[in-house]
C-alpha cells in the first residue's frame, strides 16, 4: 500500500512539475515556438521526470526512464495540440 501511495504521489509531482512542452505552447501563444526553445523543453521534461520516477523506493533505472518517456510524449502530444510543433512543420 506505502509503495503504491508513492507512486501515485510521485505521479501527481510529476505531472505539476513538467509540461515544459505545453508551457512553451501556451507562453508564446502568437508567436512561434523555435525549435531550440521546444527542444530544450522536451529535454527539460524528460529530465524532471526522470529524477522524480527515480525517486520512488525500489523502483528501477530503466522503470524511471520509460515513465519518463510516457510522461514526455504525452506532454510533447499535448504541446502540438496547443500549437507548439509549428515549428516542426507538422
């Protein structure tokens, strides 16, 4: 019970932490976003993300990256709903 209520504690964390992508998305609303400036968010989200799944008692290196991964998609998806990849042209 203590491991699942931290993980779901260090999921909420996680999710109020990053969303570096939307952020950007949502903070150059009329303008572009660069490519620079989404690809340092998305570095910046996988970053946060991973130091916090890590954080969680026996949970392993690779378990950290790919909630990491998961967490950073999501919020990259979320990021080119708002507008975010224009500058990927997609």
């Amino acid at each position: 019970m203590q491991r699942a209520a931290a993980a779901a504690l260090t999921v909420a964390i996680a999710a109020s932490a990053t969303g570096c992508v939307s952020g950007a998305a949502v903070w150059k609303r009329d303008s572009e976003v660069s490519l620079p400036l989404l690809l340092g968010a998305v570095a910046a989200d996988f970053a946060v993300t991973s130091v916090l799944a890590y954080q969680v008692q026996e949970i392993t290196l690779g378990a950290s990256i790919g909630t990491a991964f998961a967490v950073t998609a999501v919020d990259f998806g979320v990021g080119c709903l708002f507008g975010a990849c224009r500058s990927l042209r997609l």
